[in-house]
C-alpha cells in the first residue's frame, strides 16, 4: 500500500509539469532568501564574535605609580569579575609606542619637553566581560579606583554588530515567513489542481482518511525537498561566484578574512524546513477538499 | 435497505429558500431495482446525493444500510460509502489512466490485496463487456464504453447498493441500451439498484418498481 501512496505522489509530480515547476520554484526562492539571510548573518556574527575577543578596555591612571603599587594595581584589577589579563603599560612604553607608530615622524616626539603620556593599563576581557552588560559592569568599577583619570572602549560597537545581525536575522526570518506562505498556497494549489478527480472518486468510494491524505502529504514534501536542494545549490552557486569579489570588501569593513558558507547543520536545517513547508501545504491540501 | 421518513432540502440562494425536495417518504427492500424518474431539476440527484451523504437533509431522517445517515461522523460516512457505488452521467473516469488503471484505482485505495486487483478488475470489465479495451484511455473511448467503465469500477468493489445518477443521459438509444442491461445484469446477481433518469421509456424498460419525482415531490410509486 506504502509503495501505491508513493507511486502516486511521483506520478502525480510527473504529470504537474510547469504548475510543479511553478510551486518548487517558489519554494526555492523562499528558501534561498531565508538562506541567504542566514549567511550573511552567520558572517556578521563571526565578525563580531571575532572583534568581542579582540575588545580592550584602557585605563588611563592619574600618575605612574611605583612597581609596587603597579603589581599591586594590577592584582587589584585581575580580581575582578570579567577581566581575562592585565597588562600595564608604562610613560615610556607608550611614548615608544607613540614612536613605532609615526614612524618616520617618530622625531616629532622626540622633540616633546617632557612625555605626556599617562601610563595606563590594557584590560583584556574573559567571556563574562565580553558581554554588554558585563563590559559596562567592569568599566563602571574601573572608573571607580582611585588611580583611573579615564576609561576607554568598550562593547558598544560590537553590541551594535550584535544588534545588527539580529536585525537581519528578523528581515531574513519575515521575508522567509511571506515566501513561505506564499509557497505553501503554490503547493496546496497544485496538489488540489492535480488530485482533484482522484480525490473526488477516493471520497465517493470512502477510501480511508490515511490513504486520501498520505499522497497529499507526500508530494508536498517531495517539492518542498526539492525546492530545498534546488535553493542549496544557488546558495552555494552565489558563494562560489560572488564570493572572491566580495572578500575584500568584507576584510576591510568586518575584519574577516574569509566568508563562511552556511555549516552543515544549517543546510539540513533548510533541507527540512523546505520539506516540512512542502508537507505543510499537501497537509492543508486535504483540509480545503475535507468534505 | 433505504428508508426516508418525511424529508427535505432546501437550498439558500441569498435570501430566497429553493425547495429542492418536500417531504418525501420510501422504503426500497434489500434486492429491490428501483428507477427514479423525473424531469431535469425534479430532486433526482439531490436524492441521490442525500443517500451516499455528500448533502444533508434540511428535514427528516434517512437510513442507508442500517446507517441514520444524517447522523454519521466523517469516519462512518467513508465506511458507509465502501458499500455504495455511484456512477454519474459523466462517468468520471480519471483522464491520465487506462480503463483497467481506472478500476484497479478504487480497488487499490480500498486496500484490496495486490493479488485479487487484476482478476477483479477483468471480472468486471468481462461483465460490462470492455475487456478488450482495458489498456484504452477515457478519451480513447465511446461515451457508452466510457459509462461502461464507469459502472465496472462501481461493481469491481462488490458493493450492496448501486445509485445511478442518469448513466444513459448522454447516450443514444442502443448504448443506452447496453447500460440498461448491464444495470439489470448487476441487480441480477444481487446487488439492490436505484437508477434515476429522465427518460420514461428507459423506466419502463427496467420493468421494475418506478418513484416517480415532480418539482421536488414524490408524485407516485408505481409498479
């Protein structure tokens, strides 16, 4: 009986020709735009994933203080909660610094009466740091010793790239939401507009609900996993194409050296997205010629 | 077998009721070959489809088999229906399959064991006479081939009640014939018969019991 459902969800598919090419089409299109959503923002996560482990925060101190009071110092500001290292950064290191920087200019500091540089110390953050609300913690405790004159950086920005990518998450998850609606009404349409005589005869000779529905749920799958592939594959055709152009682009404005193609959880993720939509819409097939 | 007790459809259309049938009452035996006459738009089909369950009675109480059949759930009117067969004036046959996929089609959603489908299937085109014409498509086919089929795929199933809703309304005189016998043949071996038409003289020819329907009414029951 199985192999008689089946049988009859290909050659129904088999016969629909361009309506099913219509209705796998739209599948595909609803699933590339999801995808493509998707690996933008799986890049734009990993930059930012990759600039929340590159975020210093500096304190500037008041005056350099003695090596005493620095180790001090430093063991005060490694005990608190979200601060991974300390490194302190004395006058000179950073005039030297200042220095490496100008390059060929390095004359002009040279040329200072005295360095005007404060000594400072760079905070590197463990992964209760790297978090907005931990940042902002931790800075409002080093602003409060004694010896800060200024604090400096921070999450924000990469709290926005964070933002960022949610925003697209939501832009990609609604226009996926409006294509997939759109999809399923092209697969229920189809499989009504293929089955609509078989159906008719299976309800006048009281063929049991299993056995009317089955095929119905079967070739909406079987287009939806098709248009799933058929969306895989332009992902994978944009990526492969639009890729190497786009690389520099992306080094210089994220920081990221390579773009990532969607992982493999992902793309079975839409395999069965696609093939769940597809038996989504022969389920609802049923419901709209249920007598 | 069949039984109706003081029953009526009306139909809304807007605001205007359409009596379609009114008040109307029989019993039909097990074994019993009646015909349903009536001109076009006398009830005949809404009859008919009031029996199988795809209308529902305004008023009144119908029992089909054993079954209330206003009464039943979804579940129980698909059982009820593995015991009916209906043919039509079309004959509905499904476009993309041959004659013996058409019939082997209700037998296989029936789940009818895989073995028992092909010596059905020519069993019941044996008796309709298209044995010949099994791997013919429907428009390969006659309109009296095609309601010959129609009337193999209601009988394949063995079913204990037969409703033909005008199956000689679009064939000539000798086709129509050969339906005639066919239905005759089907009833012979058991099988209680309802067949409606508007032809008086195919009424007659069945020599049976005829109901006789006018503007929705049952004007007399004869024979």
């Amino acid at each position: 009986m199985l192999g008689f459902l089946i049988g009859e969800a290909l050659r129904d598919l088999h016969r629909a020709g361009r309506v099913a090419v219509a209705a796998i089409l739209l599948t595909t299109l609803s699933l590339a735009a999801l995808g493509g959503f998707w690996l933008v923002s799986t890049n734009v996560g990993q930059a930012a994933e990759q600039w929340r482990d590159r975020v210093r925060i500096t304190v500037f101190l008041k005056q350099e203080p003695s090596a005493a009071e620095t180790d001090e110092l430093v063991d005060r500001v490694q005990a608190m909660p979200g601060v991974a290292a300390v490194r302190y950064v004395s006058k000179s290191e950073a005039l030297g610094t200042l220095k490496e920087v100008l390059g060929k200019d390095a004359s002009v500091a040279e040329q200072l009466p005295t360095n005007p540089l404060p000594a400072s110390l760079e905070v590197m953050l463990n992964e209760q740091g790297a978090t907005p609300e931990g940042a902002r913690g931790l800075i409002t405790r080093l602003s409060e010793l004694p010896e800060t004159d200024e604090v400096s950086g921070g999450m924000d920005w990469v709290d926005r790239l964070a933002r960022g990518r949610r925003l697209l998450d939501v832009i990609g998850l609604g226009i996926g939401a409006v294509l997939a609606v759109a999809a399923i009404l092209t697969v229920t349409t189809l499989v009504l507009h293929l089955r609509r005589q078989e159906l008719e005869i299976m309800r006048l000779v009281g063929a049991p609900e299993l056995v009317v529905r089955l095929p119905l749920l079967l070739q909406g799958m079987l287009q939806g996993l098709l248009g799933a592939v058929m969306a895989i594959w332009v992902l994978i055709a944009v990526y492969a194409l639009a890729g190497p152009h786009l690389e520099p682009l992306v080094n210089q404005t994220l920081g990221l050296e390579r773009l990532t193609f969607l992982k493999p959880h992902t793309v079975v993720g839409l395999m069965l997205a696609g093939t769940m939509l597809g038996g989504f819409g022969g389920w609802l097939a049923r419901g709209r010629t249920a007598p | 077998m069949i039984e109706l007790h003081r029953v009526w459809k009306v139909f809304s259309v807007g605001p205007v009721k359409v009596p379609a049938l009114s008040d109307i009452s029989f019993r039909v035996a097990k074994g019993e070959c009646v015909t349903l006459h009536g001109a076009s738009g006398a009830g005949k089909t809404t009859l008919l489809r009031l029996l199988y369950r795809e209308e529902l009675p305004t008023e009144g109480d119908i029992e089909v088999l054993g079954c209330d059949v206003p009464a039943l759930r979804v579940r129980e009117v698909a059982a009820l229906r593995r015991s009916i067969g209906v043919v039509f004036q079309d004959a509905k046959l499904l476009p993309g399959r041959t004659v013996y996929e058409n019939v082997a089609f209700v037998l296989r959603v029936l789940g009818t064991p895989r073995r028992e489908i092909t010596p059905r299937v020519f069993d019941a085109l044996r008796r309709v006479g298209l044995s010949a014409r099994a791997q013919a498509y429907p428009a390969q086919l006659s309109q009296g081939e095609a309601q010959r089929a129609a009337l193999a795929r209601a009988i394949a199933r063995k079913p204990l009640l037969l409703l033909a809703d005008e199956p000689t309304g679009s064939l000539d005189e000798s086709m129509a014939g050969e339906v005639i016998d066919i239905i005759k043949d089907i009833w012979a071996r058991g099988t209680t018969v309802l067949f409606a038409t508007h032809q008086a003289r195919l009424a007659a020819a069945l020599h049976q019991r005829t109901l006789h329907l006018l503007s929705g009414r049952l004007v007399k029951d004869e024979g």
